[in-house]
C-alpha cells in the first residue's frame, strides 16, 4: 500500500466550499472538534427541504438542499444538540475534499468555519504555529 504524503495546514486558513459558491472564507483548524461546522442563519426544514443562510463578506445567500441530516452533536462547552448536517466539498490546497458539516449559528466566533478531524483525518498534519498556507499558496499560483 502507498502512503501518501499528509499536507501541512496550519490552526487558521482561508478556504471555499465550492457547492456554495462560497470562496474565501474564514476556517479554524479544530483537531479538538469531530465534525466541521459552518455558521448559518435561518436553518430550518420543510417538507423535506433544508433551508439556511450563510453570512459571506459580500452580505448574506440563502441555500436550500435535500441532501441532509441530523445529528446530535456534543459543543464545546459540552452540552449536546441536534443539528442539521449537509456534505458539502470544501477546497483547500486547490483540491476537493467532501466534509460532513454540521450548520449552527458561530456568530459569537471568530471564524465562521471550524474544519474538523474527521476532514482532517489521513490527509493534514496541523502545525498550529502556522496560518494561511492554503490561501498563501492559492494566492502565488
């Protein structure tokens, strides 16, 4: 079996989620955090249709999707709750990578992102000395 080579990302980065058309946001590495988490608005489900806002630095975009479910999800302050999760690829490095991501409202965080370890898992090693090494890269391509 070949191992691949693990990529360097650091504690903080600036990444897309191109199914959202979302370019350029904001992400904490999280090796703590089990599932990524997105910050969203007016999540909400009818007739089987999830709907949620995102807040971009271009204002605010309404998304819709019938690829969802729910979880429950423990919080960093430990108490549990039942979120709505979408999968959803999240480009860093200029490459793909599908992400199970949970939508809550992050707006009292710094970084309306949280990527994960399950993201994270066999394809990143964190250096948390480091920030930006995606973006720096995809910034000099």
């Amino acid at each position: 079996m070949v191992k691949r080579a693990k990529l360097i990302i650091g504690r903080l980065d600036i990444v897309d989620l191109p199914d959202l058309g979302v370019e350029d946001i904001h992400a904490k590495v999280d090796t703590g955090a089990y599932r990524s988490s997105l910050h969203c608005k007016k999540v909400h489900e009818a007739g089987g249709v999830l709907y949620f806002t995102i807040h971009t630095d271009t204002g605010y975009q309404e998304y819709e999707t019938i690829d969802w479910t729910q979880k429950v999800v423990k919080s960093s302050n430990g108490k549990a709750q039942k979120r709505y999760v979408i999968k959803t690829r999240i480009r860093i490095f200029q490459k793909n990578y599908m992400a199970s991501i949970s939508l809550t409202d992050r707006s009292e965080m710094k970084n309306p992102l949280l990527i994960g370890r399950k993201m994270l898992s066999r394809k990143f090693i964190v250096d948390v000395s480091e920030k930006n090494l995606s973006y720096l890269k995809k910034k000099t391509s």
